[in-house]
C-alpha cells in the first residue's frame, strides 16, 4: 500500500485558465446526486467562463496528476460583495468541489487545495461560506468534522429551494404587476438588502434585463414587491439523469393538472429560471404570495420557477399554501481562524441563482 506522502508526489496544485474548461467540463459531466432523482448539475458549454459570470472575482484551483498531467479534482471560490452584519463585504462562495470518480478514493490532497485557496483568496474575502445538499451525507461527515489542517464548517441553518410552476391563473384585484419598472426593484432593494445577512449588495447579475424584472403596486401606486426573473440556462443546467421509487411511474403523470410542476424529462436541461431580488414591503405574507403567484402566471416561457429562502426568513412559510417540490441544503461559515468574521443575529437571504 502506498503511503500518504508517496500518492501527494503523484500530483500538482494550479490554478485552471480557460484552455482547461474541456477538462473541467468533463469533470462536472461526470457527477451527478444519486437520490430519489439522480441530478447532474452542471456548466456547459465553458464551466472557467460559466463561474466568472457569477463573481467579482474567481478563484479555481485544480489537482494535476504529474504523469499525464490530466486534471483530476477541482474547487472554486467565487468573491462578490454582499451585506454582512448591515455593511458591504466581500464575501467568498466555496463550491465546486469535485474530482473524476476514479480518482475520489486516490487523492489525498482535499487539505492542501483548502490551503492554497485561502493562501490565495484571504486577502480578497472577509467571509467565507458554502452550502452541501441535505441528502449528501458523505460530505456533511467530512467537512463537519474537526480535522487537521481544514477549516471549520459553522453549521448556519437550512435553506430550501422552492420550484414551483407557471401559468397558472390568478386573480390579484387590489393589486398591479408591471413589468420592466427598474425603478420600484431598485427602491425595495435599497430599503431591505441591508437588512439582511448574505444578500447580493448590488443587482448586477450577468444576463439579466430590464424585461425580467416584475413589481407590484397597491390601488394607490405604491411599489409592494419586487423581484426578477433570472434564466441562467445559457451557461449553467440542471439535467435529470434517472427516477427511482414510486417517481418513476409520477414522471409520466400530467402533475401540472395538479398545480406541481411536470417532472422533467431525462437527459434534457431543464427549463427554469431563478427568483432573484425578491423583495416585500413588511414581509407581508399575502403579498408575496399573491405577487410570486401573478409572476409564475405571467413567465409562461419557462416549465417552472426556482425561489431559495432561508430557515429564519420571514416568508419561510409562504408555500405551505402553494403546490411545489423542494430540496434541502445545510448552510455553512467557513472559518480558518485568524480572521474569521462572525454573524449577527440578521435574517439570511442568499440568492439561489449565486448558488
């Protein structure tokens, strides 16, 4: 058996430019969440173009092995500016974290790329976090547990993503949706986003127009919610691969009947669309229900919407009325120990779309 120190000389931490996305897309192809639906979620057609879309800054360390030089294992950590604790800072997303499944059990170096990481970000974050499927057990265990040399991961609460469908009718009497009314997104975010911990500190999201954008105003004109529309497909895909259990027999029922969005076909991308900036006056919970209800009614071009709300968000509960299918993530601080910033007590709104 080898030694931990004779398999680390068999590989080589980089950093990945753009000549390496066939490398790193065939990387993403090959993972996919085995569950009760098998999702491979991943960046075509240029997985280094796909995360600099979503950052101020990117930072995408890579695992060569030194013989064929071949690309085995990635991570990422995506800098934006996001309120914290009711001021700017740069805050550092890890995601990404993947390597080619025959080598998974081979490579020992998971610490050392953290290393490098942060060696290299440190002065370019104030806070760093991440988010792991509820589901994924295997790597809730690993990075849970206090180890040598690896940053701890500071248990923040869930988060859920809601997708729920289009086109379904609804009456709305007292209120106005208008579409393209920059101005009232602006005016709502500028009156909430500090309030909340996470939240994106500026609406420049790559790909999004003034025609995605919705508002809603009382019988007086005052703007009551806001949000946009973001379809990120163009670089960034959801594909089922496979249904276990009894969804393999709801995948071929007509759900939307049901007011749940159709399962989505196998080995096609998905058709979705994030809820982005959204944003209501006093988190007013028949509001927002009536607002998300007349967007969905109106974004007919997509099969169903995707809105992601923290476990302390006010409107957490506003789907308990609203057919939708769900997943889980566990939110995470990830915190090396020299300069670690820590959170107040500040609702969490985290954009789904930056995820």
């Amino acid at each position: 058996m080898k030694t931990l120190n004779e398999r680390s000389k068999k590989y080589k931490l980089d950093f990945a430019t753009a000549e390496d996305s066939k490398e790193l897309l065939e990387i993403f192809e090959r993972m996919d969440f085995k569950g009760n639906i098998s999702v491979l979620f991943t960046r075509r057609p240029d997985p280094y173009q796909s995360f600099l879309y979503e950052g101020e800054k990117v930072f995408l360390p890579i695992l060569r092995e030194r013989k064929s030089n071949k690309i085995v294992g990635l991570g990422c950590c995506i800098v934006r500016r996001a309120y914290i604790n009711g001021e700017e800072k740069r805050v550092g997303y890890l995601t990404g974290l993947k390597s080619l499944p025959e080598y998974r059990n081979r490579v020992p170096n998971i610490p050392k790329l953290y290393k490098q990481l942060y060696e290299e970000t440190r002065e370019h974050v104030d806070i760093y976090y991440t988010t792991i499927l509820k589901e994924n057990l295997f790597a809730q265990k690993m990075f849970e547990k206090k180890r040598k040399d690896m940053p701890e991961y500071k248990y923040c609460g869930e988060y859920t993503v809601y997708c729920f469908r289009t086109g379904i009718v609804t009456k709305a009497k007292k209120y106005i949706l208008k579409k393209g009314d920059i101005e009232g997104l602006n005016k709502l975010w500028e009156e909430n986003a500090h309030l909340y911990n996470f939240a994106a500190a500026d609406l420049n999201f790559y790909g999004l127009e003034r025609t995605d954008i919705y508002t809603m105003s009382d019988i007086d004109g005052n703007t009551v919610a806001a949000c946009a529309v973001w379809n990120q497909q163009s670089y960034k895909q959801y594909i089922v691969t496979g249904y276990k259990g009894l969804l393999k027999i709801f995948k071929h029922l007509p759900l939307r009947f049901l007011k749940y969005p159709d399962l989505p076909k196998e080995n096609i991308p998905v058709n979705y669309a994030c809820v982005t900036a959204f944003y209501v006056k006093k988190n007013d919970k028949e509001i927002a229900e009536c607002f998300l209800k007349k967007v969905a009614e109106a974004e007919k071009r997509h099969d169903f919407l995707m809105l992601g709300l923290h476990e302390n968000h006010p409107l957490q509960d506003m789907f308990n009325r609203t057919k939708h299918i769900k997943y889980k993530s566990r939110l995470y601080t990830v915190n090396w120990g020299d300069k670690d910033l820590c959170l107040d007590d500040r609702l969490i709104n985290i954009e789904v779309g930056l995820l």
